[in-house]
C-alpha cells in the first residue's frame, strides 16, 4: 500500500534531470546507508558464513548423530514447535476475538495481558520454576494440604518437565501474537459483519467466512515466523529445567549452547546446521511474501 | 462489538440472556487473568516475605516486609556483591542499544525512503533475513565472531550483537513511516537548494519524532531484556548484565530465592513502566506493519 507513492517520487526525482545535485543524493544515500551495512556485514554474515565453515566436517554429523542426547533433543524440538506453536496461535487467534468485544473491563484486562510480553523473561521463568519446586513450591504445598499426599515431582519428569517448557514459552510469546492477530481482526470492515448479521449468519459462520478469509495470510504468516522464533528460544527451556533432568529435555536452541558451553564449538555448529531442512523451507516461504 | 450489537438488538426485556452472556465471558476473562498474573503475582509475593514465609506455600504474604529491597540495594548478601554496577551496565548498555541503533536505522530509513539509494529494497530485505536466523542459533557464531573481534567480556560486545539484532525492524518501521511523508517536502526542500542532509536535519527528523521515540524504546527494551547473548557475551562478574547475574543464582543449591525474585521484581520495573508509558506508540508501530502483510 505504501509502494502505491513510489512511481510518483522516482517521476518527481527525474524531473530534475539538470540539477547537478542529483548524483549527490545518491552519494549521501550510499553513505548514509553504510552503517547500517558495516553492522550486517560484521554482526550478521560474517558469523553466518564462519558458522557454516565451522561446521563443514562431515565427522562432526557422524559424532552428533550418535549422541543420544541429540536424538532426543530433535524429538523434543518437533513436540515443543508442533504443540507449543499450533496451541499459541489458535488461543491467540480465539483471544484476539475475546479483546474485540468492547467493555470496560476486557479493555483493562487487555492492559495487563500484554504484561508477559513486555517484562523480561528471566525473573518470571524463575518465578514459575520455585512454583513448581517438588518441596517448596506453593503448588505442591497446596497439593499436600488438600490431598494429604506428595505432588508429583514436576520438572523431574521429562515429559512433564517439557510440557512445562512449552506452557512457559505460550505464555512468555501470547500476548505478541493476540496483538498482531487482533489488529489483523481490527482491519477488517464491520460492513461485513453487519450484512452477515442481517442475514441471520451464525457465530460460527461469521468467523468461517468473515474472519477466516481475512486473516488466513496474516496467521500462515505468522505461523511461520512464530516457528522460527520459537526454534530459538533458549530461555524456555533453559531457565526453567536448564536441559534436565539427565539432558532430557533439551531442544536444539539449548543443545548448541550446552557444546559451546563443553567447548565443542564443532558440535554446536553441527546442532545449527542440522536444523536447516526445518528452516530454510519456512525461510523460502517468507521472502516469497517478502517480494510481493 | 458483535455481542454488544445483539444485546442491543434483542432489548432489555431479555435481561436473563444478557447476564449469561455476561458470565460466559468472564468465564473466559478470569482464567485469562490468572493465567496472565499467576507468575508475576508470585515473583512479587517471594519480593515481600522473608525466607521463612517465602517458603511455606503460602498464597498470601504473612508478613509483608520489605527487608529484601533492603538487603539487595545494600548489597547485603554474597551474590549481591556487584548489585549496582550490574544495574548500571544493564542502563549503560540499553540506553547504548538505543541511541546506535537510531542513528543507525534513521540514516538506513532515510537513504532507501526519500533518497531512493540504488539497492535499497534489496537492503532492507537483507536486512530483514536476520530475523529469519533463529536467535540462539546465531548466538553460537556470534560468540566466536566475538572473540575473534576482542570483544568478549566487554559491554560492546553486547550492544554491537543487540544493535544487529534491533537495526532491520527499526529500520523497516521507519521506512514505512518515512514512506508515509508527502513527496512534495522533498521536492520544496530541492527547490529552496537544500542538500540531503540539511532535508535529513531539519525536514525529515522533526517530522519522524514519534517513530523515532517508538523505535528508541523497543531497542532500549529489547537490549534490557536479552538473556541469551549477555549470557554467552559477558561472564566476568563486573561486567555482567542484571539478568545473567540472576541465571547465576541458579548455580547454587541454597540459592536465596527470596532475594532473586526480588532482584527480579527490581528489574522487571523498568521495562515494565516504559511500556506503559509509551504503550500508544509501541502498540500502533508494532501493528503497523502486521496488518499489511
């Protein structure tokens, strides 16, 4: 929409064809833009290309493949985007619809429901973390004076442990993704509504052939870069099992930096570049929306 | 909207209806309440006990007491040691974060906007690659980049790895924003002999304010926030961000964890009271983009 101004600037710039000063623009264009390039250059390709020389030793493969801990980590990585990503965006989808309701007090809740997302990770993962302490925790304190019994050792049990990761994750990144789908929501005309309304169209209806329609690009978009962001994310895991118990739940995020951390600067690149089948796909998938 | 258009509709005279209807959606905002406070409520219960209640289950402060505050800004225990040199090189390398990556993306926003560089979009969609890297995996080349560069352990490690990281969305917002300015300044500004950077200083910068205070505040908070690379980047203790000193609370077994939460709490203010204060800007800037795609 913004590009519909672009022929007619280019139409004004040539209309100044004599002007000596012409070139000069383009002159401060390069320099003013070289920053910004010199950071991208250094910052961003560079370790980008040394990654994948790093990572170039086909013996490498072999030594990660035969680590047990990596094949659970890939299995872990694939429950932790499948669920977690496909959870996150269907209740932010559903929510974004809850928040368009006007009343005063879904408007406040809509100003604390953006608090997840706006402080740091780590206070509130470490928070969540004693919650679910097997001794100390409150939750296994309550659990222990309603049933008389022990609760369940949370984070000790890998599978547990993992949902937990992926519950902390949904609830670090929700607040973004209702956001983005409720401006998406926001953009759509209310004519629309109201003609489905006097046709005596259902909720259900309303949102398969209203809402749906509108904002199926929106949420494929986002799914995909949701999933790429969430292959990332070291924090979930790590701060709140640190990978444990017995490296049982690590994903690939905290697998690369648990063979740094050891010095197996191989490995840790080798973890990267085996997540590339998973990544370049959704990656091909975004600059095809890009260049449109 | 729709709800209330219905209830509009159908008249007072089905109040029954209405109060279900009412109740069905607290049945969703309540659960959406706890869920949304559940962790932070108890981050600020274990700030305001002492050890002794902080670990008896208890949902409610005994009694609330602010003796951690004193403790952690007095630096009165162990861990605490380097409290406030922490809590400045997390201000110095936040507000660093922030002022680089304006100059850096107003400069970049302006030369591919209204200078039209050749390469422009190509750059911006360059750019914008970076986000298609997932961040723990550029992490692990970008610590080695590090060390290659001399930098580990020094606050410029994480502010040029931030400034990487922050730069492409700065800039693509502030393209669209600078999009949005009517050609026809540019054209008054030439026809009055103005060069580029008198166009850039006195027309193009006053005019983008409010993008650049929405810009300025994400990369302050996205520098503040970040774990993963003040964790891999800085590991001396002096040079250590806020949250990598509470990741190391972890290292111990009879960690203090009513002082960690409220070192936690302490830290999660800031950000928090910026975002509210500039909430209009934020949220607008961030959904500007969202829609279009």
């Amino acid at each position: 929409m913004s590009t519909v101004t672009l022929p007619a600037r280019e139409g004004a710039a040539g209309a100044t064809p004599g002007k000596t000063g012409l070139s000069s623009w383009q002159l401060w264009g390069m320099i003013l833009v070289t920053p910004y390039l010199l950071v991208f250059a250094l910052f961003v390709v560079y370790p980008v290309i040394y990654a994948f020389w790093l990572a170039h030793d086909p013996e490498s493969y072999v030594e990660l493949w035969t680590d047990p801990i990596f094949q659970r980590s890939v299995v872990n990585t694939l429950v932790f985007l499948f669920i977690g990503i496909n959870l996150k965006m269907m209740v932010a989808l559903l929510l974004s619809g809850f928040f368009m309701i006007q009343r005063w007090w879904i408007k406040a809740l809509t100003v604390l429901f953006i608090l997840p997302w706006a402080v740091p990770s780590i206070p509130t993962i470490l928070s969540v973390r004693f919650m679910l302490n097997p001794e100390w925790g409150v939750i296994n304190q309550t659990w222990f004076k309603l049933t008389f019994q022990d609760g369940p050792n949370w984070l000790n049990d890998p599978q547990l442990a993992l949902f937990f990761a992926i519950l902390v994750h949904i609830w670090k990144s929700l607040p973004f993704w209702t956001l983005i789908f409720l401006s998406g929501r926001l953009a759509i005309s209310t004519d629309l509504y109201e003609a489905a309304q006097v046709d005596g169209a259902s909720k259900v209806q309303r949102f398969r052939f209203i809402t749906w329609p509108s904002m199926k690009q929106l949420y494929l978009t986002s799914l995909t870069l949701s999933t790429i962001w969430s292959l990332g994310d070291f924090n979930s895991v790590y701060l709140l099992t640190g990978g444990g118990p017995a490296d049982l739940t690590h994903v690939l995020a905290t697998l690369g930096i648990r063979y740094l951390r050891l010095a197996q600067v191989d490995l840790s690149m080798a973890t990267i570049v085996s997540a590339m089948p998973l990544i370049l796909p959704l990656v091909y998938f975004m600059m095809k929306r890009l260049s449109k | 909207m729709t709800v209330s258009a219905r209830n509009a509709r159908n008249g007072s005279s089905f109040t029954f209806r209405n109060a279900t209807n009412e109740a069905k959606l607290l049945l969703i905002g309540i659960p959406v309440l706890i869920w949304t406070l559940l962790p932070i409520y108890h981050l600020c219960l274990f700030a305001f006990s002492d050890k002794q209640s902080a670990f008896s289950g208890n949902w409610f402060p005994e009694n609330p007491t602010i003796r951690n505050f004193e403790i952690v800004l007095g630096e009165k225990h162990y861990f605490l040691n380097h409290f406030w040199q922490q809590l400045w090189n997390s201000i110095f390398i936040a507000a660093m974060v922030g002022a680089l990556t304006l100059v850096v993306a107003t400069t970049a926003a302006f030369a591919i906007s209204r200078l039209k560089v050749p390469g422009g979009r190509t750059v911006l969609n360059m750019a914008l690659f970076t986000y298609f890297i997932p961040a723990a995996f550029l992490a692990v080349p970008m610590y080695r980049t590090m060390a290659f560069y001399g930098l580990l352990n020094t606050d410029w490690a994480l502010i040029l790895a931030m400034l990487a990281i922050a730069s492409p969305y700065a800039i693509w917002v502030l393209k669209q924003a600078s999009d949005k300015l009517p050609a026809e300044l540019d054209e008054a500004a030439i026809m009055d002999g103005a060069t580029p950077l008198q166009l850039f200083r006195l027309v193009y910068l006053p005019l983008m304010a409010p993008s650049l205070v929405a810009i300025g505040t994400y990369a302050v908070l996205l520098a503040w926030n970040e774990y993963l690379y003040a964790f891999l980047l800085l590991s001396k203790e002096n040079t250590l961000t806020l949250p990598v000193a509470l990741g190391n609370f972890l290292s111990a077994d009879d960690s203090p964890w009513e002082l960690l939460m409220t070192t936690g709490l302490i830290y999660a203010l800031p950000p928090a009271a910026v975002y509210y204060a500039f909430r209009k800007y934020m949220v607008s800037g961030l959904t500007a983009g969202a829609v279009k795609s």
